[in-house]
C-alpha cells in the first residue's frame, strides 16, 4: 500500500478530502479527471494554486479528491483548501509559504438564515400605508 497524505476543505456547503501521494501527475476529481469535473475558466489553476505557490510539479503527484455538497464555487474552494492542508501534512516546513499565500484560511462565509416575519434573511414584505 502507497503512502499518502489527507487534507480536509470546505467551504460554504461544499467538503472535499484531498489525498496526495507521489506519482505520474493524475488529478482526479469524484472519479473524473480534473479538467473534465472543473470545466469553467480558470478553475483548475485556483485549485492547483498551493501547488504552484510552493515550486511543486503537478506531475511529481498523484492526486485524488472527493467532493460533495455546495456549488461550483465551493467545491472548487474546498479542493484549494485540501489540497493546501495536505501538502501541509506532508511537508510542515511549507507552512509559512501556504499561509501567506492565504491557501490555508478557510473562508467562513455562509449563507444567512431566513428570518421569522421575513421573506428572506433580510428582504422585508412590501411597506403599504393604507
């Protein structure tokens, strides 16, 4: 059995487990390649952004990530984030390098709860005078 890392993101609703280990440069997604689950424009590049930021190849590893929940935007971010910690895992002196790049802050923004008396989280009914 082959060694890896793990490394949990999430972000909105989305969660994904990135598991890094050396290999041939296959990425693959939910059991689909990178770029084929990532399909709009300049996904793929945020996501590999921790890998760049520390001088590592695409093609040293091979990478797995599940993904579930969330939207297009959330997953992608959760990935990034995942991918950060593993890299984390597997060589803590990257630390530095990662955190002041931001890959290793989770973005804790979420949706707003809907309110009682409310039409949304903040979206009043309709003012009548009369």
């Amino acid at each position: 059995m082959t060694e890896y890392f793990e490394g949990v993101g999430r972000r909105k609703e989305a969660t994904a487990r990135v598991r890094i280990r050396s290999g041939s440069g296959e990425f693959v997604v939910n059991e689909r390649n990178l770029e084929e689950y990532f399909t709009r424009v300049g996904d793929v590049a945020e996501i590999v952004d921790p890998l760049d930021a520390v001088n590592y190849s695409r093609s040293d590893f091979d990478i797995s990530a599940y993904v579930k929940g969330g939207g297009d935007t959330g997953q992608r971010d959760s990935v990034s984030l995942g991918l950060a910690r593993a890299l984390l895992e597997m060589d803590p002196d990257l630390r530095t390098t990662l955190s002041q790049g931001g890959y290793l802050t989770r973005d804790a923004r979420v949706k707003e709860r809907k309110k009682p008396g409310l039409k949304g989280a903040r979206k009043a009914p309709t003012y009548t005078k009369r």
